[in-house]
C-alpha cells in the first residue's frame, strides 16, 4: 500500500515509522510507555486493527504494532516468507535489531499462531494472549483441499486482481466483515475496504494462506512454555471459539474466557472489555 495516499486518514500514522530489517521494510507503529507489548495482527489485516486498544493500552504500556510482511504497508521483500515459521523469525530478527524484548505479545487470529510460534524460542518465554486464535485446521475434505487451492490462488496473478475489483462493489465489503460475525461502524470500515482494494496486499495474504503450516506448533501447544490467555468471541464465525476452548484445556498454564456478543473481530467491537481482560492478566489478576 501507499504509505503517502494513506498516511493522513490511517489510525495512529503519528505513531508509524518504517524499519529496514532483510528482508522486510516493515511498518512499525510505537507508542506508550512502560512494559513492552507486542501486537500483531491476523491474515488480511494491518495495524489499523489495534486503533481502539492501542491507546487504552498505552495507558500502561508501550505498545508496538507491526505490518506483517506485504500486508499493510510493510514492504515484501521475499515472497517465499510468508509462512508461519518465516515470519515468526523475520520478526525476531526486527526485534533483536531493533533491542525491542517484548513483556508480553499479543496476537489476533491468525497473528497469536506467530507469537506462540516466536515464544518458542524466547528465554525467557513471555506470555502471549491470543485473542480468537486461529489454532485449527479445516476438518473433512478441506483440510485436505483448501491448502492446494491457497497454493493455485497465490500462484494465479489475476486473483488477487479480480478480489479488488471486486471489493470496490458496493455492500460487498460488509458483506465480508459479517461474515465474521462482528458489527463494525462505516468508519471502521473505511480501512478494510483500503486493505481490499489494493492488490499488493491481497496478493501477501493469497502467500500467507498458501505457505501457512500449522501442524507442527500445534503438536506443540502441550509442552508451549509461555503462560497465555486465549480470549474469543462467542459469535465468532471465522474460527469457533470452542478452538481457543480445546487449545486452552490442552496446554500447560492458558486460561480461556469468552465474550458474549462479540465477533472474529471482538477487539475492534469491544476494545475496552478486551483491554480490561489483557491488563489483569498481565498484572497476575484472575480474568
């Protein structure tokens, strides 16, 4: 995306600076002072999704938000690292450049697979919360079909084309976000339909999907080091919330509790409940 034709409107442009970190040119969002947090984002979104839980955060914390690597306005700069064991280190390579050591790193979806994933490897191991983590695989027939049509998706240059063409229709955004089970104001939406219509951002998240491997951190999850929170949703269509449940129940030291009400995106929804939910947990407080 065009960090020039953007920057004036885009949440929190006054926090963003951009890093060189190979192979990435990542956008960073930093702000707030005290404990670290680490906030990342899921598939097909940028730092825009934090834009009500970053300041009630920074009450507290510092908080650096990032672009995952095409998405947003963090610059690709190797198609092949996209998946989730290449980008958990692509972004502890930003850290340690950077001499950012995270007291704690919060991810949505799809971006609470990277920081239990980068946890690993951390001594150490900080606590992670994952707000409607994405840790399940499609059952049935799609597991097995819907990795090989990511794969043909990612590799087709006309998709992601026919994607942003198609996300300029009207209502058809909307469309999608309901689809998450959250309700999300006409002003919150304005981001979404940037995201979707620009084509380098749908073609890295067409890469994500494709080269995502979820299996082994799963196989994983039982013997994970950090102490975590998986909070989610009780509307979630995009991934059930009795997948946070299950994960939850299996790892070694992670509470588990659900909103009513609330969606895939139920930190855009309700960010002050969910603000509320991470600082008591990070304070040693029973959620």
């Amino acid at each position: 995306m065009d960090w020039a034709r953007h920057r004036d409107h885009w949440p929190l442009a006054q926090t963003s600076r951009f890093v060189l970190s190979k192979p990435h040119k990542w956008h960073v969002q930093d702000s707030g002072n005290g404990p670290l947090l680490l906030l990342i984002h899921g598939a097909g979104g940028a730092t825009q999704s934090w834009r009500h839980l970053i300041p009630l955060l920074n009450e507290s914390y510092r908080t650096i938000a990032i672009d995952l690597p095409g998405q947003g306005f963090t610059k690709l700069g190797a198609q092949q690292r996209c998946g989730l064991d290449e980008m958990a280190e692509d972004i502890a390579a930003l850290c340690t450049q950077e001499g950012w050591f995270p007291d704690a790193m919060i991810g949505h979806s799809a971006g609470a697979a990277i920081a239990l994933r980068m946890a690993e490897d951390m001594t150490p191991a900080p606590p992670v919360i994952g707000i409607n983590a994405a840790l399940g695989n499609f059952k049935g027939p799609a597991g097995v079909l819907f990795p090989v049509m990511a794969k043909v998706l990612a590799a087709t240059p006309w998709v992601a084309h026919l994607f942003t063409a198609s996300a300029s229709r009207e209502g058809s955004v909307e469309r999608l976000l309901a689809g998450t089970g959250s309700t999300l104001p006409p002003s919150d939406m304005v981001y979404y339909k940037a995201l979707v219509s620009d084509r380098g951002h749908v073609d890295a998240a067409l890469a994500m999907m494709a080269q995502w491997r979820l299996n082994p951190l799963l196989s994983r999850l039982g013997g994970h080091p950090s102490k975590t929170l998986l909070i989610a949703g009780a509307g979630d269509k995009t991934v059930p919330a009795q997948t946070s449940r299950d994960v939850a129940r299996d790892m070694p030291d992670a509470d588990y509790i659900e909103l009513d009400g609330l969606g895939h995106l139920s930190h855009e929804e309700d960010a002050g409940a969910v603000a509320a939910l991470i600082t008591r947990f990070l304070q040693g407080a029973p959620g």
